[in-house]
C-alpha cells in the first residue's frame, strides 16, 4: 500500500500544501509506511486547526464581529432542519394564532440571488416542529432586514396572518426600535417627517438607494423656507425619535416608525439627523459605496482601527411591539426583545447605558 501511494503521487504530482504536510510528517525512514490515513489526516487537522488559531484577532471587539461574521455565514449553510430547530429556541411568545420570534443577525427573510437560507423557507419545518407533521406552514405577518434584529411575528393560518397584516398597513401596531447613531440628534426628541425615494446614485459604480425627497427647501437668496413640487415617486415617511442615553460622538435611541418605507429608519437617521447607524455602511456615504468613517473617540472605545470598520454590524433592533388583540381589538399584546450580544457588548464599550425603567 505505501508503494502504491508513492507511486501514485509522483504520477500526478500532490498538490504544494499536501506535499509540504507529507514531508513534515515523513521525515525518518520508514515513517509513511507506519503512519495510518487515519494518523495522517488528524495530524494534518490539528495543523489546521494551529493555524487558524494564530490568525484569531487578538482585539476582543474583532473577535466578536468575526464570530458574528461566522454565524451569519453558517446560518447559509446549515440544513433548513438545523436553521428551523435555531428559529425554534429563540421563540419569545406563543398562542393558538400566533408565534413570536427573535430575529437573529444577518438571516434574510426571504430569497434571492446567493440566499440559500431563509426564514421563509423554514417556515413549514418549524410549523411541524412545533404542531406536528400536518400542521399549516407558519406565515410572515411583516418583515425586517437581514442586518436587523429582534421580534418578528408570524401566524399560524391564513386568516390570522392577513389580519395581523392589515394591522401593521393601518398603522395600529406600535413599533419600537433601538439603535445607537453615530452622533447627538438636536433636538433630543422629536419627530422626522420627510418623504423618501429611490433614486440612482450615478458614480464609478453606480448602485440604487432610498433617499430624501423633501417637501421644502432653504431659499439660497433670503434663507426662508420655499414649498417644491412633490416628487410622484416619493413615499410619506414619518419617525419619532427620542435620545435614551449619549456619550460624546454616540447615542442610544429609541425610534418608532409611524409608516412602514424601505429603509425608513436609516435614511431619517444619516440623511435627515445627520446621525447615520453605527455599522450602516450603505447609506454612511451618498456618492459611493465604502464603509463608514467614525470618530477617533468612537474608535478608541471601540478598541478599532478605521481600516476594521467595515467589520462593524449594523446596530438596529427591533425592541417592542404592541398588537391589538381579542375580536374587537379591545386588548393589546405588549411584546419586548433584549438586544443581541454584539449590540449589548457595543453599548458598554461607549459607555451607554440604558435607563434602569428600560431594563427587562
């Protein structure tokens, strides 16, 4: 057996990092012959294993956001039986009509090009998991991006979902998010009411993204508010915000949507505060694509160079819901989600901390 291997590869000649590992481990005579496949192939994983050892960030902040990298990128690779039996432990509330869950980081909720995984698909596997093997797929009754976190609710029929759904269109559920902005909103609470729209960014690569389309603008001869002609393709946006917490070039905030566009919250926040997401690269810059730039404070809390930014996840959670329940809608459902790990982590390292009557 030994001669046959040897023969083997001096035909097709191993391939350099093979042939270095088989050197190594054949240094005294005779030492292939003795060594097993089996011997082989755990010597060659523990070198593996050695070496992605040595390149694990000593920064325990990369540390993280690679782990949370990792985690988003396995969550593409598991069997939609694994991804379901995930999605099952992180459920929050449950009832005869509906199933809460909490939202991990970068799982999409649906498909697309390069998404092998997503909450859509693993509806029906998680409805079985749940009611057993003639149970009715699971339905979306509202959406997040892949990038956010925290609750999302889904139904158990039909019926229920159209009706949660028709809750979310008429604005009768209360949303609530958290997110931490790069920067001090002025006021410290108030309401963004601007409309937006997608628009074409032309550049050396050109790319879409929503935007302002403002009602009014600042005449540049008298400096007084000019009414402009409404863009047909703009959406009403409105956002109330509120400062919870700050530190000198971060915020802690509380928003709630009172309309429902894509984007909405993080075009309000960079375009119509000036306080961009922590960790929102697109829409960091308008003319192109690079990740965002921070503050030096803000990179020193952090325990970052500029050049790891782009590392960063995108810190926006959704924190609360309250639905109206029962036939009439006489009752309320009062849902709450603890941020992730990353997003917690983030607050202590800025030195943001949340109000003890916010604690849960």
């Amino acid at each position: 057996m030994a001669v046959l291997g040897s023969v083997g590869l001096r035909l097709w000649g191993p391939a350099p990092a093979l042939s270095w590992s088989l050197r190594a481990f054949t240094t005294t005579p005779g030492a292939a012959a003795a060594m097993s496949a089996e011997q082989l192939a755990e010597k060659l994983r523990a070198r593996k294993r050695e070496e992605q050892k040595r390149e694990e960030p000593k920064n325990p902040v990369l540390r993280r956001v690679r782990e949370l990298s990792k985690l988003s990128k396995q969550l593409q690779r598991v069997h939609p039986n694994v991804l379901a039996k995930a999605l099952k432990h992180t459920i929050l509330y449950q009832n005869e009509e509906l199933v809460v869950i909490d939202k991990p980081y970068g799982l999409p909720v649906h498909g697309g090009p390069g998404i092998q995984n997503c909450i859509t698909d693993v509806l029906p596997i998680l409805a079985k998991m749940l009611d057993g093997m003639k149970a009715e797929p699971l339905h979306l009754c509202h959406r997040l991006d892949k990038e956010t976190t925290g609750l999302m609710v889904l139904a158990r029929d039909k019926d229920t979902a159209h009706r949660i759904q028709c809750l979310f269109k008429t604005r009768q559920v209360e949303k609530k998010y958290w997110t931490i902005s790069v920067g001090l909103p002025v006021p410290s609470e108030g309401l963004v009411d601007i409309p937006i729209v997608e628009k074409e960014v032309q550049s050396h690569q050109s790319h879409y993204k929503m935007t302002l389309a403002p009602n009014y603008h600042i005449s540049p001869e008298n400096g007084k508010m000019v009414k402009v002609r409404r863009n047909r393709d703009a959406h009403s946006a409105v956002t109330r915000y509120r400062v919870l917490a700050s530190s000198p070039s971060c915020s802690l905030l509380e928003l709630q949507p009172i309309t429902g566009v894509k984007h909405q919250l993080r075009v309000h926040l960079a375009y119509g505060l000036g306080c961009p997401i922590l960790g929102d690269h697109k829409y960091a810059h308008w003319s192109k694509l690079a990740p965002q730039k921070l503050p030096e404070n803000t990179l020193m809390r952090l325990g970052l160079e500029q050049a790891k930014v782009r590392h960063l996840p995108l810190h926006l959670h959704a924190h609360q819901l309250t639905l109206p329940t029962g036939t009439s809608g006489d009752k309320q459902l009062h849902l709450v989600c603890r941020p992730p790990r990353f997003f917690r982590n983030t607050l202590k390292r800025l030195k943001l901390e949340i109000p003890e009557s916010l604690e849960k």
